[in-house]
C-alpha cells in the first residue's frame, strides 16, 4: 500500500451569517444578490482573511433560522441563516496542487 500520498474526502461546512439592513426591500435585494453569487455554476474561492487561507467550496443548500427582525436600538432590520457549502476537494494546507507523471515531471497541459 502507498501511504505517501493522502487522499481527503469532500467537507461540508456550515457557515451562519446576518445581513443587516434599514429595510425589508433592502434586505431582499441583498440576500437575493448574495444567493445568487453562490449557487452559479462551478466553485467559488472563499478566502479567511485572518488566516490567510484560501478555500474552493460550492453552494449546497440555505436555511432561514430566524424572521427578519427590527432591532430596537437602531431602528434597522436582522435576518439571521445559515448556508451549507461544500469544499469537494479539501487540502491541507491549502498549496497549489500539481500532476506529476510516475517519474515526477511536472505535466503541462
């Protein structure tokens, strides 16, 4: 058995978000826009700025936990949900991956 190489299975995440908004036409506007960023055709790189990792995940589902809700201190509008991506491909690390032939040349395609 080669165990130089490891082989990761597909992750899925969730990740909880909030949009905040002044009203009820905003907060549509915004979720529809961000929705639709997400769930186009092929992967999306995701980048956590604070660790400086780069993840190449695709929308899988979103789910509302909470109605649109005024928030009595400023007047503005919160919907809390959660949206499900999946990362088909997980690396460690994060490293550019190369194909290499058997006897370790770079193929160029």
């Amino acid at each position: 058995i080669d165990l130089s190489r490891t082989f990761l299975e597909s992750k899925d995440s969730v990740l909880k978000c909030v949009i905040i908004s002044d009203s009820e036409a905003v907060f549509w506007d915004s979720y529809n826009r961000f929705i639709s960023l997400l769930i186009k055709p092929g992967t999306r790189r995701f980048s956590v700025n604070v660790f400086g990792l780069d993840y190449y995940i695709y929308y899988k589902d979103c789910s509302i936990y909470s109605k649109l809700t005024p928030f009595k201190q400023t007047g503005k509008l919160i919907c809390k949900f959660s949206i499900t991506i999946s990362e088909s491909v997980p690396g460690f690390q994060n490293l550019p991956t190369y194909l290499i032939d058997e006897y370790n040349n770079f193929i160029i395609i």
